[in-house]
C-alpha cells in the first residue's frame, strides 16, 4: 500500500514538469512520465476501495518571481484534481466526489424539491440513493518548494559571434496521508520529492560589418 501511494505521489509531481513543444499549433496531451506508467501497470486488485480526496493545499507560499508575475503561484493549484485521476488510473481506487461536494448536494437538493412537487424530470423520477461513504480518505500538501537549488551553464563567443546554454534545478515537496474513516487512523504517510529541471539555449551575434553598419541578432529557446 506504502509503495502504491509512492507512486500516486511520484505522479502528482510530475505534472509539474515541462517539456519542450514540438509543435505549437497542434493541441497535444499532457505528457506522461515513467512513473504514470508503473501506476497504471500495477496488477489488478482484488476490490477497489472508496476514497475521498477533499484539497491538497499548497503550504510552500511561494511566488513565481518578477517578471513572470508577482501574484501567480509558483505551484500548480491543481493538485488536487491530479491527484484523483492518478488515483482513478490505478484502477485500485473508486474516487467520490468531495472536492465539489457543496455542489453536488445542491443538485440532489434540487432534484428532491421537485420530486416533492410533483415536476419533476423523467430522468430523475427514480427516488435519490444515499451518497457512498468512502473507506479511506487521502490528505496532504505541498510542503516545499525550492527555487534555484542548482544553476549553472556554459558558452564561448568570439568576435561577436557566440552561443551559451543554462540550466537551473528546482525541487518540490508533497506529503500524502491516508486515513482510516472508521477509525480515524493514519494508515500511511509519504514523503516525496521531486527535482525540476529549466534551461535556456540561446545564440547571437553582435558585431560591425562596415562603418556605421551593426549586425545584431539573438535566437534561443526556454523550457
């Protein structure tokens, strides 16, 4: 079970990695790491189990730096919606709706008024069952998030003619508990951290070709 929630945790990290587009005008799915696959090749339970996943909160209070913006988050605030399908995936897990559970109850709400009034739809005459109860319940955060852990680079220009490449590692943290319903128990914790890797490829030139005539151009790319 430890080993199973390892590698939900793995998962949930690596959506935070980026790669480099091949082509921008086409849309493309979001690309998986090895660590999606050994989840959802895992073998075959013999029952799923009900879980609950209510919000993995974002507990680093960091800040993507100037210029990207000093308001945006440097963590995904999706944690937890990628956190149910990785667990939905495995095929061990039968996810319950709680993240929008307010919602939900105002729906059945709706559909018990008019069931009682009598104007009700022909899809919802069918009386409302109670809502299932889940076995565990999976909680956590996002623990730590460090910028700028390791950075380096390389490059050589000569006569205004060059090229140069850096890179900089950043490192995030999550924690994922699983709780016992019945009892309250903590059945599992698990730490895990992952580390993300930036870098910057660029060329240029920058030199006079005649009097009075300046050849300046750059190129490059981030990722």
């Amino acid at each position: 079970m430890q080993r199973l929630f390892l590698l939900v945790a793995v998962m949930l990290l690596s959506g935070c990695l980026t790669a480099p587009p091949k082509e921008a005008a086409r849309p493309t799915l979001m690309p998986r790491a090895q660590s999606y696959k050994d989840l959802t090749h895992l073998p075959a339970p013999t029952g799923k189990i009900f879980v609950s996943v209510y919000n993995i909160q974002d507990e680093t209070g960091q800040f993507k730096p100037y210029p990207a913006s000093n308001f945006s988050t440097a963590v995904p605030q999706s944690a937890t919606a990628m956190l149910v399908t990785a667990l939905k995936d495995s095929r061990w897990f039968i996810p319950l709706e709680r993240q929008g559970l307010q919602n939900l109850l105002n729906e059945r709400k709706i559909i018990r008024a008019a069931q009682e009034n009598g104007t009700v739809a022909i899809n919802n005459r069918i009386p409302l069952q109670s809502l299932t109860a889940a076995n565990i319940m999976v909680e956590g955060s996002i623990i730590g998030y460090e910028s700028n852990v390791k950075s380096g680079g390389v490059g050589a220009r000569y006569f205004g003619i060059g090229a140069d490449t850096q890179y900089q590692l950043d490192q995030i943290a999550v924690n994922l508990r699983v709780v016992n319903v019945s009892t309250g128990e903590i059945l599992s914790s698990v730490n895990t951290s992952k580390t993300i890797l930036s870098y910057e490829v660029q060329a240029g030139v920058f030199r006079f070709i005649d009097y009075q005539r300046l050849l300046e151009g750059e190129v490059g790319y981030t990722s």
